[in-house]
C-alpha cells in the first residue's frame, strides 16, 4: 500500500513563505531551549543549590555571571554544544561564599544568600 499527501501546490508554496519559516525557527528555537533548560533547584537557609545538565562542555568553555540576583551562564566561542541561560533568584547571592563544580556534564552552583545589613538605628526619645 503507498500513501501521499494530497495538498494542493498553493500549500507547498506557502511554507515556504517568511512567516512559515519565521514560525519554523521559533519552534525549533524553543523546543532547543526546552531541551537545554534541565535544571534542579534546591535552596536551604544559607544557599541556593542550582544543577544543569551540559554533557560535552568543559569547565574552560562555560561562563558564568552573577549581577545581584541574576545568575547567567553561557558556553565560549569554540565550545562543541551551544548553552545560553539566565535565571532570577528570588535574593541576591553573595559572591564571597558561592562555589560552582562541573562533574561528569553536570555543573552545580552552590551560591550563598546575601544577608541583608540591617541599618536601622534606635532614636532615644527626651
């Protein structure tokens, strides 16, 4: 038995129009970005434990960037896979005590939590 589709050439035409290809790229951009953004979060009073997966990326070939309590990571030019990311924690993190590992594909980032200093001041009353 042999099977074929029966759309009319107007049809055929039309996928290959801006906009089809336009939606074609978002869909295959956004399943990609489905697929790369396996993350685990955990937090606990002091940290925020945060693990991706990206097989085939060495330590040398990742970037990772901390502005307050944004936290983006990104392969290097060269890198065999392409990762880019960004993620908002609900604090900001406190760089002194952060630590990130990568580990048979997996990257761990151990980021402190900022404690906020407290600066009220108490006013004597007269």
């Amino acid at each position: 038995m042999f099977f074929a589709t029966t759309a009319p050439a107007g049809f055929r035409h039309s996928l290959n129009s801006p906009v089809a290809r336009s939606l074609e790229r978002f869909l295959s951009e956004a399943q990609a970005m489905s697929q790369q953004r396996s993350c685990a979060m955990e937090q606990d009073e002091k940290f925020f434990t945060l693990s991706f997966d990206v097989p085939g990326i060495a330590k040398d070939q990742l970037s990772i960037g901390i502005e307050g309590s944004i936290v983006r990571i990104e392969t290097l030019e060269g890198a065999p896979r392409h990762y880019k990311s960004a993620y908002e924690l609900p604090q900001e993190i406190d760089i002194g005590s952060s630590e990130a590992k990568l580990e048979n594909g997996v990257l761990t980032l151990k980021l402190g939590k900022h404690v906020p200093v407290n600066r009220v001041t108490t006013l004597q009353i007269n």
